[in-house]
C-alpha cells in the first residue's frame, strides 16, 4: 500500500520501520473525553470552546486513520469515535497496527493502565517486541516491598542487573521527576543509601511521595543503567506539564554525556523539541549519542518534515532513530509512522530534485533512520522483509 | 479588495480581524528620521551606512503601503516619506487603517507620545475598539500623586478594580522592568509594602527611579490584575533593548502560570519570538495559556509564514490570537494585517493542497486565529461583519 | 562559471565575496581518516558503523568537489579521496580555491597546524589576504617567554596594539575557554595581575595549563582589543566538545554588549546556530553589532537556505556578513562559498517571485551580505572585481 502511494519517480522506497520507542495501547474502548487525552500532553480537558482534536496531531489522526477504519479522511470526531465503537477495541487496534509498517517494537513497559503487552503488540501488528526498562519505575516497584535503604539498593542492582539480560535497553524520565540539569557524576555511595532512607520514609507517611524524585536516586538508577552497557534512553524536550520544559533542554546533560562516555554507554535522546537541534549538535559531537524523532513529528502533524529537516542540520545521517513514542491509541502508531515516511520521503526527495544528494544516498540514509541505526544501536537482527 | 487578490480557488477566505494587542498612531507629521526609528526596536540610529528601511519590516511597509497612497510597491522610502508628506497625516492614517480589514481593536493605552485614542483609531478603520490597561504604567501614574506606600497600594487596589470595569484586559512588561524569571507566588504584603516604601522614596530623590523595577510590586501588580479575572497579556520574546531576551523566553513563567491557574486568569503569551514554539507549548499544556503572533510577523516579514507555522506546531488551534501590536505608525497596521493574512493563507492553501488539512477544517482554523478565539477570550460580542 | 549557472532570469546575480572569517589549509597530503576528522567538530572519530561522509557537511562536499576534480558530483568517498591524492595537494588546493569565487580572505592565523598563510591563501585563490589576530592565541605565545605576571601583562599591551596596526581585527574564543556568560566589565587590573600570576604559576608547573582559561584575563583580553577599535570577532553557537553548547548562546553576550558600546568598538557574532536568531536580535538592536553566517551554513549544507532565512528574519541587511569558516579543508571554501550563494539567491528569487521583494532591493542586499558589509565593517578598499 505504501508502494502505491508513491507515484512519484523520483521518491527513495522507505523500508520497514524499527520503533525503538513505543508503549501498549489501551486494551478497553475508550469514551470521547478519554480519547481526546491522548491527543495532548495537557493535563486538564481542553479550554472551554476549544478541543484538542483542533491541533496538528488531532487533523494527522483524522486525516491518516479514517481510511483504514473505512471512512472519509478528515470526518467529524464524533463520527470517527461512532465508527470506532462500533468495530471495537480489538480490531481497531488490529487494524491500525497493521497498518502502521512497522515491523519491530521496542516498548517502554513502565506505563500505567489497562496496556496491551509488546508480544500482544506484535501479534496484532505482524511484527516482533523487545522490552525497554524504565528506571523510574523499577526503582518505585522495588520500593513497595524494601523495608529498608539497604533492601531497596541491593533490589536495584539486582533489578537493573536482571533487566539486563533480556531486555533492548533502559529508559530514564529523570526530565520529568527533576529536570536534566542534574550533577553530571556519579552520587557518592552514601549520598545515595541516606537517599533512599529519606525516601523510603516520606513514602510510609505519604502517598504523594511514590514516586522517585531525588536527583541523586535519579542518577544512581542512570548510572546504574550505564554500566550495564545496554543503551540508555533519556526523555529531553517537551512532554505533560509535569516537567519545566526549560529544564529539559537536551544541552543541559552535556556534562553528564561526557562524564558517561568512558563507561561505553550509548544514549539516545528521545524528542528533544523544541531543542532537537541542540539534541543534534550532541549526536554530532560525541560518538555515543543519538537522537530520536519520537514525539516531535507525531504533535507536529503536517510540520513534520519542516521539524525533521531541522533534527538533518546536525545530526550525522548514522544518529538519527525512528520512533513513534505511540500511547495508549493505536492511531498514534499509524500517525508517527506515516507522518515520518511522508517527512522524510519530501525531503530526500526535494533534496535529490535539486541535486543537493544523490538518490543512491537518499535511499541508505532513508535505511539508516528508519530501521538500521537502531538495529546497530540495540544489537537486533538484520531485518525480515516481511510485510508490515 | 482582499477577495480580488485571492485568485487560487483553493484559498480559503479570512475574516475581518481582531487585533488583541495595538496602540495608538502618532496624530502629527514625522520627519525621516522619526519614521524610520518606528521600523525597528532599537533605541538607537542605524549604525553608519546602514538603515532600518533594510529590514524584513522595512521591506514588507514597502510593499505594501505605497499603494495605498497611490505609489508603485517598492518605492523607495524618500519617495513614499515625501508622499506621506504631501497627503499630511490624518489622510495617511485614515487610508491605511481603512484598507487594514480589522474590524476590532484592542488598545494598550500605556505608550507615551501624541497617539490617537481607542476611539479615533476605531472611527479611522471603521470599527470599534476596546482599552487594555497597562500595569506599569498604571503604577506609575498612581505613584505620582501618592506621598506614601499606603497611599500608593490603596491606588494601586482602586486603580485596577477601576480598571476591570470598563478594560478588555490588562497588560504587563514585566519583561522589559525585570524579566520573566521572577518568583511565581503572590508576594507577601508586608514585602510589597516595604518595596512601595522604598520605590517611592527613590522616586524623590532620583528622576531614572520613575519606572517600576522592583519585582515584588511587578507581581503584586500581576497577581492584583489576575483576581480580577480579566485576561492578562504578558510581553514575552523581543522587543527593544531595555530587555535581556535570554530573560524573555515565556517558558520562564512556568511557575507563575502553574501558581495563577486556580485563580481562573487568562494568560495571553505576547510575541514570544524566538521562543514561540515555548510559547505554543504552554498554550498547549495549560488551559489557561494562550500565544501571540504579534510583533513576529511584522518583524520578520517575508519570512512571516515560516515563523507562523512554527507556532501553529504545538499550539492548539482554539489558543493563538492574532495581532499587529502596532504603535505610532499606521503602516505597522497594515504590515500585521496584510502578513498574517498573507502567511495563514499560505500554510493552510499548502496543507489542504497536500491532503494534510481539509478545507473545512482550513477555513474554520482561520476563523478562529484571526477573530473568534480572540472574541471568546475577551467575551467580545460577536462579528458584525461590517467592512475593513 | 556561477553565470552559466544562474538560467532562471529572475535570478539576482552574485558578487565576489569577502570572506571575513576563514584559516589556512593544510599544506600535506592528509590520509582518509584525518580527511574526515575535517568534517566534524567531533573531537573523536565517528561511532563503529557511521562516519562523518554521511552528514549534510560531508554530502555537500561531495555535491561541490568532484566536477572540480574532474570526478562525477556525489563520487564515492574513496574515489574522491584516491583522485586528490592523485593530483597532490597543491594542485587540489590550487583548484579548489580558485574555484571559490572568494576574492578578499580575512585569515585567523591563530589555529594550530601545517597551514598555508594568508598571503599563500591569497595568491592559490588569485584574491588578496588579511590577519585575524586571535586573542588567546596571542595571549599563550606571549605567556610563553613571560616570566612574571608584569612581563605578561605589558608583552599583552605592546602584542595587541603591534597586532592592532596590521591586523584587519581581532577574534576571541572566549566561547570555548569558559563561555560567554562572563561578567562584562572590564576587570580590575588588580584582579588581572593576580590572575595572569597564577595562570603563569600553573603552567610551570602543568602542561594542560598552556591555554588561557581563567574569566577575568579572558576579559582582559576582550577589554583590551575593544579599547584598539578594531573590530571584534567573537565565536558564538556550535563548535567543537571543547565548549558547552548552552554557554555559547550569543544572548549570553548581553550586558558585554552594553558594556563595550561607548568604546566605538564592533562586535561580529560567529557562526551562532542554533541561537543564530538571538544574534539576529542582538544585530537587529544594538547599532555596533553584526552577525555572520560561517560554520552555520557549511555543516547544514542543504538546509543552508533554511537556516540563513532564519538570519534574515530580525537582522538588518546591512548587518549580515559572509564567510566559510574554512580550516584545513581547501573544499571548504568552495562549500561554504557554494552553500551561501546557493542558499541566498535560492531565498532572493523566491521573495522576488512572491512580490515580497523587489529585484533591485534582492541584488543590492545580495551584494551587502556577499562583500559591501564586510568591506564596510573592516574598512576594506572598494572591491576589485577580479576574478575569483
């Protein structure tokens, strides 16, 4: 199907994507209210007399999804939701994945509600999973049952250590619960067991404190995920207003990018935008970074490929990783990966018209970002071909 | 005259504009030298052998203002100043505002010089107007007849409950007297009253003391203006060099927009460039949050497309207003009117011709950029269609 | 050759250009991998399974290079590298700048390596040369035959102002040695000979003490240039790991900005991307600054027209100036050269085509950024239009 949209001569194929960044999809069907929360980062319903289906990923989703629920693109809401209902959860989420040409998952478990699992994922797409840890919420599990400082650090180690044998890499939110501009270095041993005493106490007395938000826990788990030598991946840039976006500038972690380099650790910095070209500076200049497309294309909608070009400044052709950063909708699958083929495909394509590359690299560099960089960067096996 | 120039049938029509955020024009004539110096936000002459009318700006009044006034685009400034000259200001103002098709105007009336009031500048273009209140100035004006710190904070209360009656809304350049990273929460009375006490002393003895600087009375005065509940602008981004515009990014008023939320206070987002894409953020994520176009497009001229489409990346659609914030000059409302037109049009004709966008969908987004949300943020009556 | 080029009539024509920022290149053949280290600011070499051929940089050398090798554009790397090996050095350097279409070189001699000089530069491109005197290098060679913090501090004095009688201006890496966020002022001299005596102490004693890093004799030596009136270069932006990329935001340079004004000095910000519109501002308000496009254009290659369209939102035409950045590379003056042209007349025949410019304000301001501006800025003599 993809083949048959470009009609253009001149356009480079695009190969089966690699998703290196993704989460389940709700299992449940979904009420309208429910619905429009994924379509935002927000917090709060919409402002009165405005919807968050008027926005560049609310116009992707009904321009790209209505088809392959046998609609009109670009139908009313109301009448996408009525359609949705009435074929059901399960095969709407079959439908859209198997249509999103996306063959490999990697799949940030670490997500709360009634979330489909990476192998159902890859069942209902046609492809294969792989597990992404996140650090956060090892480390908030581990501490429901550690009565103690020591308990929960010895469960860390052993947790990160255990993760480590099978899933494809680590994921720190550390942008959310403090910021990026933390101390660069690892804490000092016993900065971090007083740490986790302090924490583990405010837990007892209060509900709210669930969640790790010491920056110096926060390091111990990155630089505990460091030295398993698996790659790291780092929210950077916009997200829900939990986190100051001025805090999650990638730029602030250039201390810590340097202090990690010598452990091998590839990091990979998810979204960044609107600071992507500061992510891209990083993947230019130290050969352990990379940077991520994720949820910038999909909430930038038909800025896209204006978005995309800006990460091609630069960031080196081999640093670049697709990712859909798709939650809790399976439209967000079908509208990452459309809305970065099409992107990408303008672009090279514009690029090639004017002799500014050559076809034969469109082509590999087109490879590179949406599947082989991150096959390379989390050790997967060559591709199948197999149809998305 | 607009639709004669919309010759692509699949151009969708704009309508009439509200412009949220202006000033009044200079009522006498201006030499050369005090024209040109209204072309940039220096505060100073061009550096030798330069001139302002080389600018984006400069060259988007070139273009279109001279035929208003029956001169070939693109003339050269001597010509259209001398022009200018000959039809004498009143007439100049009167053709310019006329053929700017904005129906509705906001006015912050807190700029000095010899300006038109709201009243004449609605009577010039043939609509109606509306005050919004500057906040420093409306300080300052009470500092000036006030002996002591009670005197000057009973005004200050009296002022701005004064104000909320008959107001559209207030404003503040905060910005420009301190910057954006100031302390988000309501400060305490005893401190404003001891920084009253203090400004007004100073005051006394020193003229340069005239302007409010403190911070704590520039949040006392925010946090006074966002009880009221009337929508509050905030100059965010650019402007002239009083301000340190690293000190200007909106995403500085993070705190402050999570502090004032449960007081119900509309946040409008001035400008922003060039951090407006933070700005679309934190219209994206937070309800109450709403950006800008502004002094952007008029600055950046040919260029006012590219750096509209930046904003309408993450800001939903229901949240950015359009305005010309012009000020002494009448071409500065034709420039804001005639670019805003001319970007959105572009985008949204190059959206629905790629399949992005439906054309519905294209002509209700500029409804709502160009007037409605404006309407609705305001509680403006509705359109009375009557022409530019 | 650039003529024949330029079929599309409404095309504004290109001048010789001045390239006011620039090194020498290497003089010796340079084996594959030291060829590559030349296209990256990655201060190691490229991540197992990428290189730095595959970055917009690398693709536009191999877009421009070949033909003036006698090779297809877009050859393979190898077969690039195999041809200049083939012809030798003198004779690709010969070419290659010949084929640049630069006739006025200002060289910053203060870079490391066996480089060509401004004079040999001059006479491989058929065009004339002048000195850049980079401050800390001046600073470091004069530290090392100073035995007392007296001897340093005067060698300073008697270095800048023999400099200031040849020398076409003065560059500052201050960017790279601490960051921008300095304090403006000029220092005490009591506070500069305590600091030159500890810096001098230190590099008895350390062999990684050799380079000025120390804020207050970094500031000394700005100071110092400023008082000459020469004009100054400051680095700003992107560069290599050596500097943090968020401590080189041109904005940063503020209050140094308002500090050295009275001193009649100019100031030109480098390079500047991704803040490169913050130096549009500072140039746009600030009548003594300038911004230049440099290294900026050079590594985004085909998304050159994008990014200098950014520049030529805010900044005054006649503000804006022109140069490569070249080092080592002979190729990358025909790329920074090639890039520019391209990437403006790409911007002036669009705004033309569109109404948004007239063709005789696209060619005057065509000729302002290509060399008037520079030849202004450094009080140049009037062009020569030799051949480049």
């Amino acid at each position: 199907m993809e083949a048959a949209e470009q009609t253009d001569p001149t356009e480079p194929p695009l190969p089966p994507l690699v998703d290196h960044h993704c989460h389940g999809v709700v299992r449940s069907e979904l009420d309208p209210a429910a619905f429009e929360a994924f379509l935002t980062e927000s917090d709060a319903p919409a402002a009165l007399g405005t919807t968050f289906f008027d926005s560049q990923l609310g116009f992707a989703v009904r321009r790209w999804c209505p088809p392959l629920l046998d609609l009109e693109p670009h139908c009313s809401p109301a009448r996408y939701l009525a359609r949705r209902r009435e074929l059901g959860a399960p095969e709407v989420t079959r439908r859209l994945l198997s249509a999103a040409g996306i063959t490999e998952f990697l799949v940030d478990t670490g997500l709360p509600g009634d979330l489909t699992t990476p192998r159902e994922l890859a069942v209902a797409a046609g492809g294969t999973a792989h597990e992404i840890v996140r650090l956060e919420q090892l480390a908030e599990r581990i501490a429901d049952t550690s009565p103690t400082a020591d308990d929960f650090l010895a469960g860390v180690t052993d947790g990160i250590r255990e993760a480590a044998r099978t899933a494809a890499g680590f994921k720190s939110v550390a942008a959310y619960r403090y910021g990026l501009d933390f101390e660069p270095d690892p804490p000092d041993p016993g900065a971090v067991h007083a740490a986790a005493g302090r924490w583990l106490g405010r837990r007892g007395q209060d509900g709210t404190a669930a969640r790790v938000t010491d920056p110096v826990l926060l390091r111990h788990l990155l630089w505990s995920a460091a030295y398993t030598g698996l790659p790291l991946q780092l929210h950077t840039g916009f997200g829900d207003p939990d986190l100051r976006l001025d805090r999650c500038d990638p730029l602030a972690l250039t201390d810590f990018v340097r202090a990690v380099r010598p452990t091998g650790c590839t990091l990979i910095l998810l979204h960044g935008y609107p600071y992507h070209r500061g992510a891209a500076y990083l993947a230019a200049v130290f050969p352990h970074v990379y940077a991520d497309v994720g949820l910038t294309l999909s909430h930038t909608g038909a800025r896209a490929g204006a978005v995309l070009a800006e990460m091609l400044e630069l960031a080196p052709f081999g640093k670049v990783l697709f990712s859909t950063d798709a939650y809790g909708l399976p439209e967000l699958y079908v509208v990452g990966a459309r809305l970065f083929r099409e992107a990408l495909t303008g672009l090279l394509t514009h690029w090639v018209a004017e002799g500014a590359w050559s076809r034969r690299d469109a082509r590999r560099v087109a490879a590179l970002l949406g599947a082989d960089n991150a096959r390379r960067v989390y050790g997967l096996s060559t591709p199948t071909h197999r149809d998305g």
